[in-house]
C-alpha cells in the first residue's frame, strides 16, 4: 500500500513530504494507521546529526496513537479497529530484562531497531525500490506503519488521538521519572532542570507524588507560567544567578532531594547533580546527551552519598502501564491538554520543528 510520509534524508535538512511504498505486516507484525503524533526533542536531536544511532533516509517520529489496521500472522494480543500507541521500548515479558522486574529496557528487538530495521531485518518502507529506514520501531511521522506486536499497548477507544498520542513518549517519560525511576517521596523537594516537554510533566509527576518544593530551572522566562500551573513552586533562571548550584541549595535547605534533568546538556547534567543534599539526594538523567559528550563530576560527590541514575521512557513497562495513563488522563488525573500548545496538519511539520528550535512550543502534534 502507500503511505503519506515526512522523510528526514539527511542530517540538518528539512523534511519533505513523500508518498512510500509500505509493505504488510509479517509474522509477529501489525499495520497501523496513525491518526496523530507529537514531535519530541528526540526527533530534532536525530535530524539534527547529533545521534550516533541516527541513519538516514528514515520516517523519523516516536509519539504516535492510532487504529490497528491489519494483523500479519501469528499476533494474538491486537486485532484490526484495536486502538493502540506505538512504544519505543516494547515489552515483550519474555527476555532476560522484561523477565528481571529490575528493567523497562526490553531488549528483543532492540538490535534491529537501532538500524532502522523490523526484527526479520528489513525495511517495510521504500520508495521507487529505495529502502527507507525505520526509526526507534516506530516511525510515527508516516500515516501508516507497520511495527512488531510486542511495541504496541493496546489503548481504550474512547481516548483521544491528537492528546493521547502524547503517553507514547513525553508524559510517560517525565510522571514515569517521578513515580517509577526516583520514587519520590511525599514532602520531598524535587529540581527539575529543563521545563520544555519533558520537564514540564517531571512537575506534574512531582506534585502527584507529594512533593513540597518543586524548583524549576529553565534559561527560557516564558517557561515559567506554564511550570507554575503544574505544580512548580519556585523558578530559577540561570542567568540571573552567579552559581546555579549554590542558589539550589539554599533553597532547598541544602540540597535537592531528587533532581531531574530535562535538557541533553552535560554541564546541567554535573549541576543536577551537584545540587543533590549530602547523603541522600538522587540525581536522574533523562535529557538525551550529543555524540561524544561525556559526563563529570568529583567522585567525592557520589562517596557523600548523592545517588546518579538515568531514566528511559520513565522505566513505564509499555504494554503494561501506558493503557493506565490514558486512564489516569481520561479520568482528569493529569493534564495534557495545556501542554498540546500547536496542532499542525503533516505537510507543516517542519513548522512543528522550528516553533521547538525557538522555545515557542510546549509540544506540537501533527493530526493526520
Ligand atoms: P524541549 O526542547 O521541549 O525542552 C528543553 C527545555 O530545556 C527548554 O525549555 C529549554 O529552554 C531548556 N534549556 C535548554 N538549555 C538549557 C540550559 N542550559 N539551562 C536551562 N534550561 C535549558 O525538549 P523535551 O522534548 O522536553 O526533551 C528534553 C530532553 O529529554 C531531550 O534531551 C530529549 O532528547 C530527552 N528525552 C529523553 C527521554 C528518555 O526516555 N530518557 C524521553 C524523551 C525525551
Ligand atoms: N540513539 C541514542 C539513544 C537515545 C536515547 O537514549 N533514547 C531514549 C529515548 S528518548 C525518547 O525521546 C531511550 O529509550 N534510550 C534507551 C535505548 O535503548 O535507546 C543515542 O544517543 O545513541
Ligand atoms: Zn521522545
């Protein structure tokens, strides 16, 4: 069949709109129509040559929603009209890690996921006989795709797509930080470093778990209104303070009980964690660092009991929780809706990219 997608074909360049051809779902595979897909950070990072695992040409996209289509031989959990989101971690509750109850980080697939590949190791996306690469398994920025069985989570139909589609990466990433990877703990002060897509839902996650005082930290003022609504109770923007850190913690009456890091950058990162409270503050990295970048700090930090930790798509089990944020969604739990701040149709998708680059969006969601 054919599918209207936007193709990224090489590092730093637009993407343009091309129809592909798309082949049918093998065995273990479904067919899925995308009725809608957020663009996170992570695609920009990707595009922008930055990523290590980045190949090109490819449908980038990993925040996607939509309607099961059709099923390829042998899939017994979904069926055609099934209302599913995409996952970028699947969760297969067979392999070393899903069975370890330790990990989210599932690794069936992961070889050929990292190459742009469905697992038989082949590409279902082309263009006049040109094999066009998968991304993250799920390629969101093409009305149609087709993915494994084991990377969906099968989702309540009355969910909407054009808000939903956003638990297929940034709220899952940011409330799963809280609620799964740090465990934050009633009365506890949280920093969160970074308010854009990410951090603004650490904040929501934060005030759902009790926190007391919630520290934003962001270089954008704007940031700041947004972050209050959701539960922010302080804000700091770096330029205005001499040593970020120290300004912490004072604050903080001595440090961060759990920092998060919402950016990419490994100076906020040595922040996040030096603004930690001696002895027990813990440290997670959720920002997505360039090629080649490494991190650094004193060793003595970690040795005076500061914790460092990082988090993929919340340490969420898709298959398993991401059906229970759509619900806490639907039943008003959290909100997504203020965070939605452009919808776009996909020929403006490039739009969605530039409005981020420029600090304008929250998160834009292209609706097929
Ligand atoms: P975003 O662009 O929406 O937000 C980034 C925010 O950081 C912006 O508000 C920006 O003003 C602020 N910022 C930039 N540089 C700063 C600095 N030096 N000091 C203070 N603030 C600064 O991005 P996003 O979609 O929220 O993604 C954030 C990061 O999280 C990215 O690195 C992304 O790749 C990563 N990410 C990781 C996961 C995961 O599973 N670990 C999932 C999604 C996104
Ligand atoms: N290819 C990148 C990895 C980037 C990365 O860490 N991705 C996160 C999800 S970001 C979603 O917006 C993740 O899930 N990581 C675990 C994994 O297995 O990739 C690089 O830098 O190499
Ligand atoms: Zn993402």
């Amino acid at each position: 069949m054919k599918t209207r997608a936007a193709v990224a074909w090489q590092a730093g360049q637009p993407l343009t709109i091309e129809e592909l051809d798309l082949e049918g779902p093998r065995a273990g595979e479904v067919l899925v129509e995308i009725k809608a897909t957020g663009i996170c950070h992570t695609d920009e990072y990707t595009l922008s040559g930055a990523d290590p695992e980045g190949l090109f040409p490819a449908v980038l996209g990993h925040e996607g929603a939509g309607i099961v289509v059709d099923v390829g031989p042998g899939v017994s959990s979904l069926k055609p009209g099934d209302h599913v989101i995409p996952l970028y971690t699947p969760e297969c509750r067979q392999c070393k890690f899903c069975l370890s109850r330790k990990t989210n980080l599932c690794q069936a697939i992961r070889l050929t996921q990292g190459r742009g590949l469905m697992p038989d190791g082949t590409s279902r996306f082309s263009l006049k006989g040109q094999p066009i690469l998968h991304y993250m398994g799920t390629s969101t920025f093409s009305n149609y795709i087709v993915a494994p069985e084991i990377a969906m989570a099968k989702i309540r139909s009355d969910a909407p797509f054009d808000t939903v589609c956003y638990i297929g990466c940034g709220v899952t990433t940011g409330i799963g930080a809280v609620i799964w990877t740090a465990k934050v703990e009633p009365g506890a002060n949280v920093v969160v470093f970074g308010l854009g897509g990410i951090g603004l839902n650490v904040i929501q996650g934060a005030k759902m778990a009790g926190a007391g005082k919630i520290v934003g930290v962001d270089l954008n003022p704007k940031r700041e209104a947004m972050a209050r609504r959701f539960g922010m109770t302080h804000f700091l923007n770096p330029k205005e303070h001499e040593n970020i850190v120290d300004a912490i913690v004072q604050l903080t009456d001595g440090g961060a009980d759990y920092s998060f890091e919402c950016i990419g950058n490994t100076t906020t990162m040595r922040q996040a964690l030096e603004c930690c409270h001696k002895g027990w503050g813990q440290s997670v990295i959720i920002g997505v660092a360039e090629a080649g970048k490494e991190i650094a700090t004193r060793p003595f930090q970690l040795v005076t009991g500061r914790v460092w930790k990082g988090s993929a798509f919340g340490g969420a089990r898709g298959r398993t929780d991401v059906p229970k944020i759509v619900d806490w969604y639907m039943e008003h739990k959290i909100n997504i809706d203020d965070l939605i701040t452009h919808r776009l149709p996909l020929q403006d998708i490039n739009k969605g990219f530039e409005l981020m680059r420029a600090g304008e969006s929250i998160r834009s969601v292209v609706v097929y």
